[in-house]
C-alpha cells in the first residue's frame, strides 16, 4: 500500500502540472487493456455475445440494461471480445470525427 502510494507522487511529479491529458487517458486505457488482453485469452470464444451487441455498445446505440450489463461485464474477462470492442469504438471514432469536420 505504501509502495503504491510512492509511485502516485513520484509520477505526478514527472507530470508538471499537467493534469491527465486526453493523450494520457488514452494511454491509459490501452496499457490497461493491453493487461487485459493479456490476462484473459478466449481462443475458442466461449460466451462471448454476439458481435452487433459490442458494436452497439461502442457506437453508443441503445442497448437493454440487460445486454450492457451481460456484455461489459464478459468483455472484462474476455481478451478477444476487448479486442472486438477496440475495433469498434475506433470506428465509432473515426465516423465521429468525420461529421465533426
Ligand atoms: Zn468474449
């Protein structure tokens, strides 16, 4: 516990004053989902919902509680539906930034 708390200062001083930047969130996130896909191997797919659930989740359609709950908390425990959904919200992404512009 302690350790922990070490490391938090010593990277905050790394960070000036630097609050967390949208590039660090993002950072952020993929070493977190590298640890993932790393931890949680599902070659053979087992349990894993349909394709068009997860990409109605990452183009932030509507989707019952029911699926969102059932489909975020297997995707925390399946590496190959997180890579599914990476691919996804990159998408989502990049349609988006394209009707911005
Ligand atoms: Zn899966």
């Amino acid at each position: 516990m302690q350790e922990n708390g070490k490391e938090r200062r010593q990277m905050k001083e790394d960070k000036d004053d630097d609050f967390f930047s949208e590039e660090d969130d993002e950072l952020f996130g993929e070493h977190l989902l590298r640890f993932l896909v790393k931890k949680y191997p599902n070659p053979d797919r087992i349990g894993c919902p349909d394709t068009g659930i997860i990409r109605d989740i990452a183009f932030r359609r509507k989707v019952t509680p029911e699926n969102l709950g059932k489909v975020t908390s297997h995707i925390l425990k399946c590496s190959e539906c997180i890579w599914d959904a990476l691919a996804y919200v990159e998408e989502y992404r990049k349609t988006k930034k394209e009707s911005e512009e």
